[in-house]
C-alpha cells in the first residue's frame, strides 16, 4: 500500500531526476540504496518517484509514492514521513498529499464540522460571523465582559485570541468561567446561542484538563494549534473527546508546507472540525487562489466530493457542501478566513467564500470600544442579510 | 520584565518602520493599537520595537521587546508569543531571541548535557562517535543485528533511524528489546559501553510509556522531535524522566527559523542534552557558518560562556567547555552534526567542531554490509587518532 505525496523543487532540468531520487529515499529509508540487503525494503518500503512535470521558472511537480505501513496511525509519523528531513531543504516545498483510505480511516477527520455547526448555531443558510477575545494582558474579567458585548451583538463564535493561554493575569479556569458567563448573559438577552471557542494549550495532560474544564462549563467547541501543540497530542484528544468541536489554529504553520495541503487537508483530516486561515486581502500574503483551494479542501477534502463554483467564483445558490445529511464518516470542515478582516469586506468575503463559512473579525470590531455590542449586531446583519452575486 | 527578539525582514527601506511595528502587534496583542483600552496592557504587554538595522540587499534585523508574562512558563507558549502568526508571513525569518533568566530557570535546559554523556562513556577526551539503525522497514531481529555490528566496532551511540517508530513491521517494544540485547553482545566483546538511542514518538502518553519502557531495559539516552512532538510534550518528558539524556531530532524544523536558533538554542532550552543536526557538505544546505553558530549555541548558549577558538578556526587543545566540573545549573549540549557524514570527512569534521561533538554516520557505515563491524572500529579509531590542527 502505497500514497502519493507531491513536492515542488526548485531545480535545473539535468538534476531534477537526482533530487527527486534523493527525496524519495530520505523519506523513506534514508540511506544509499546500495546498502540496502533487505529485498522486501527494496520493493515494499523505498519511496517510488511517480512522476516529474516540469512546471516552468526552474520548478519542477515530483510525485513520490511513499508506504503507508512506514506512517502507521500516529499523526505526527505521518507528518515525519510526509516532510521531516525535507523540511530542512530550503528550495522544497511539500505540496500536495493523496491521502488513502485507511490513513483517512485511522485518523478520522472532522467529528462535528460544517453540519454540528449548523446544528448548534441553529443556523441552515447564512454563513457564521465570530470575533476574538483579546487584547493579551486582560484580566478574565475584563474578556468576560467583552464576551458579553459580542454576544449581545448576536455574533455566533466567540474565540479566544490564539495568544490566551494560562497565564498568571489570566489564569485558563478564571477565564473560561468568566466568559462562560459573560456570554450566558448575551444570550439571555438575544435568545441566540453563541458559543465560546477557547484556546486550549500546553502539553497533552494540559490540553486534556483544559478540554475537560471547558466541558464541565458546558462549552462544545474549542480551538487547538496543532503545529504549536503537536499533531499526535491533537489526535489523542479530539478522540477523547468527541462530543467537542476542534477549531484549528495555524499558528506556527509557516513551514514550506502549501497552505491549503496543511490548513486545508492535513488539519481536518486529524479532526479538525473548523480550520482558521489568514484570507487574502488581509494582514498575510495568502493568494485569493490559496484561499479558494483551502476552502475548497476544507469542505470537501475528505469526502472527495467537490462542488463546483462554490468558491472563488461567485455563489450561485443554495444546495451547498456539509448543510445536507451527513453519513457517519468524516464530515466537511467549516473554513475559517481570518487576519485582518473589517466589517465593510463582509460582503466581498462572503461572495468569495460562499455560506458554509465563518467570517471571523477579530481587532476592527474591537475598534468600535463601548459600541462593540452594536458593531459585532451590524456585522451579524450583514452577514443575514448577504445576497449573494 | 521583556526579553528581545530579532526577525530578519525583507522590505524596502520606506516600509521597515511599519514592517517592524506590524510583527511587534502581531507576536503580542494582535490588534489594533487604537482600540486597546487598558493602560496596563499598553505599557507592558505590546511588543516594543528596539531597533532596526539595514543589513542591506533590502534586508533588516529588527529587534522587538516582548512580556515575559505572556509566555509564562509553557514552551508551546513560548513558540507561539515568538513566532506562532508570524511564521505565516513568507518574507520574515525569526533570527534570534535573548532569552531572560526567568525563562531559562522555567525550561531547565539540559539536565545532562556534555559532562554527563562524557562520564557515561568514559570519554573524557576525544569526540563521540554514533551511527543509525535503518533502513526502515527492517524487523526488530535485523536492526538488533545491526545494533551488534555497531556496537562490536566499538562505536559510543547507536541511535534510531528518526522514521522508525511503532510500525506493524517493528514495534517499539519489540525493537528496544531486541536491539538492547544486540548493544549488550557487542558491548561484552569490545568492554566499551555503547549506548542505544532509541526515538520516541507519538503523544504525550506514547511518549511517556516509551520511555518508561526504555528505563526498564536499562536505556539512559532517547530520541525526540520537538517539532513533531510538540515542545511541551517534549518539556513534559524532559521533567518526567530527569535521568534520561535527550537527543533532540531536527524532523519538521525547516520553518523559517533560524537553524543555529532553533536547533542551537531553543531544543537545549527546552532540555535537549544533544542536538541533531545536518552539517555543512552533506545532504542539507547548512552552510559552515550556521554550523559553527548552532554548535557554539548548542555549548555555550545557555551557560553564557562562549569559548572562544573552539569551532569553526582550528581546535586548540584540552580545555573545552563541558569536560569540566558543572554546577547545578543547565549543562552545555552536545552537538552531533550528521547528515551524509563520511568517514572520510572525519578529521575534516573533527577540525571544525572540536572534540565536544559527536560525529554520526548512519548510510555511509551501512555501505560496509557485511563488514560494518570493521567499518565502525575504523571510523571510532579516526576519531580517537585524531590530531587537532
């Protein structure tokens, strides 16, 4: 059993042969293949190079079949196989992955994703609108009482800043009871059940005790950042914890990994059941293009069901991925454009990205201080009252 | 209390200003200045730029000073307050961070480090010498047999090959078992005690019980990946299991993270006791100087105490930092370059580093086949001969 993983080199023509060669074998066996007696290795084991398309301006596509029996179960093997010692090679960039059934099948991908969502939120057409808790350095209290105003507001995600953790002005327990609370009062007064999404950190016992906290306070999503905290410890817990949506954060994802391979595939298929991504436009470099194909193997990365003209080329109606009746395999991701976002691209973004999204606003909506309540209410509006182009 | 960081920035000089500001926001508050309410937060937690250099070629070192109590005591943490969103920005490279004492005491750096590893081999002089089991995908009883031939030629560490990991082929408790009992065979014939390196992998729990098992069958040195494994996971075990001796694997490192910084730096704070590392002329891109920079860092970065002469300009004779008495302290780390080594390269090597290293060479040896215990006695017998020039 065999999957193909696609890399993007930077080569002449005359050594691309030899450097695709040469990655095949350091993500595999990693040795010369002269000194390699074992003829089961040789057949079984050896990265195979598939194909090799040269792409124009010195870059080369390498397609490489690698062994699933070298990854096992283990997400973070998976991730040493997929582009450990290729991550050191500077003009390397791991591209692409054709994940098989059975990794698929022992990694699970999104529990909840787009449809819970929807369910939770009561919310079956419009696209989802959250902010973020933050600045760093406010006290529980202070969080709590911006929570309110969100949710007064009428917005349906409140996340934690990925930069909250346990720290000593804003301990994780304090906090979580205090927003917890702070939202109960908004929804009290608008009926509508916003969620609080915190940021879990820290090792795997942490993370464990954090979601087990977050449960006992009633709260069903929270956000994890699997390249800060570890593939293999988000595993573990998102199976430990089923009846919890993972939203992923990608903080530290800066490796030369194609955004859209490690947001868009990798994260949802260890369970993520919403991913966070810098969108275009905003405070990162991300392409519209980028954008548009993280999305797209968001939603429909995993159940290889691929809608067409559903993102990045105006949406054309309802009938869309994740919203329908779901199976019981793994469920399509809710993607999440984020970094820098305001309230009068609302509008654009939601023509881009299509209603199976969460449009998050985190600082501009902070902009507004003591009127926070009534901009997170005009951002909610205008995300209800989109017409679609 | 703040501690500096530097990012080297591509801009044009019109931009840096704002460049520089932008990171110092985003490593810290993560909103618009404009809507931070809370004095406090203003004065103690927004990153402060501190200065900008042109390094020329539209190049900037830009150094921002970030709260301490923002990191707090978590080496997740700590990732993400110096690079989590920043890491997404393709033109900004994190070059290096002065790390406060406060931060340094949380972490503990190495527990072991050179002193230790010398003492345990009786080594009080020469380098260490250290080879690979592989290719994956051999059985438990093959590697064993390896380990044996390694260990009969007289080398100091046998590690695993960093993608070995609990496969179906080779599991891990077969494997430490196997391969412990072929160490012991060689080490009865040659009365030199090689040590086996085993890798650790999985989640925190996985981690955890490997790592017992490896105590049980009397294994002192392990194998980790921090950037696979996550860093608190890694910090975790490191304080769970003070008497073992981590080697820290540079597998998922190639983020735009300065290697000397990363790999030199960041794994002994986290408490790595040898680092792992692709040296200058093998199959990684690593020039000299960074070498010379991570192998000084890896020393003497924690205790303070560069030693002048010792990498990179000739070794000069006895006298090298780590074979001398230790306090309580951090200990300096080992640093172990690899990566299409050669035996050939030895003295070559051995020049540039000094004695205070630990050469591997994993394929090189395996090309020896049948011969490799002769291999390894000629390659432990270079570094022993060896003259400094």
């Amino acid at each position: 059993m065999r999957f193909a993983v696609t890399y993007l080199v930077e080569s002449d023509a005359a050594s691309i042969e030899a450097r695709a060669k040469g990655i095949a074998v350091e993500q595999s066996v990693e040795m010369p293949l002269e000194a390699v007696t074992d003829e089961r290795v040789l057949a079984d084991i050896v990265g195979e190079v598939e194909a090799i398309q040269d792409q124009g301006h010195g870059r080369f596509a390498v397609r490489i079949a690698l062994a699933s029996a070298t990854v096992g179960t283990d997400a973070g093997q998976f991730m040493n196989m997929l582009f450990g010692n290729t991550s050191l090679q500077e003009d390397v960039i791991l591209h692409d992955v054709a994940v098989p059934e059975t990794l698929r099948e022992a990694f699970g991908g999104p529990r909840h994703g787009i449809p819970e969502l929807r369910r939770k939120l009561h919310l079956h057409e419009r696209a989802f609108a959250g902010s973020a808790l933050k600045p760093q350095g406010l006290t529980p209290g202070d969080l709590a009482l911006l929570a309110e105003r969100f949710a007064r507001g009428g917005l349906d995600f409140v996340k934690d800043d990925h930069g909250l953790a346990d720290q000593h002005y804003s301990r994780f327990a304090d906090r979580i009871r205090a927003v917890t609370a702070g939202i109960a009062q908004g929804v009290r007064a608008t009926g509508h059940p916003t969620r609080y999404i915190p940021s879990l950190t820290g090792n795997l016992d942490q993370l464990r005790a954090q979601a087990a906290l977050a449960r006992e306070e009633g709260i069903d999503c929270v956000m994890v950042a699997p390249m800060v905290s570890g593939v293999s410890s988000v595993q573990a817990l998102v199976a430990e914890f089923p009846d919890l949506a993972f939203f992923a954060h990608p903080s530290l994802g800066g490796l030369r990994i194609s955004p859209d391979l490690l947001i868009g595939k990798l994260f949802p298929l260890i369970g993520a059941d919403a991913v966070i991504f810098p969108s275009f436009g905003g405070r990162f470099g991300y392409s519209p293009e980028t954008c548009r194909r993280l999305a797209l193997h968001a939603r429909c990365g995993l159940t290889g069901q691929e809608v067409a003209g559903h993102v990045g080329s105006g949406y054309t109606g309802p009938g869309h991925a994740g919203s329908g009746p779901t199976g019981s395999g793994p469920r399509p991701a809710l993607p999440v454009p984020a970094g820098g976002m305001t309230l009068a691209r609302t509008g654009e973004i939601l023509d881009f990205y299509g209603p199976d999204t969460m449009l998050l606003i985190g600082g501009n909506l902070l902009l507004a201080r003591e009127h926070i309540a009534t901009e997170a209410e005009a951002f909610v509006r205008a995300v209800a009252d989109h017409r679609y182009t």
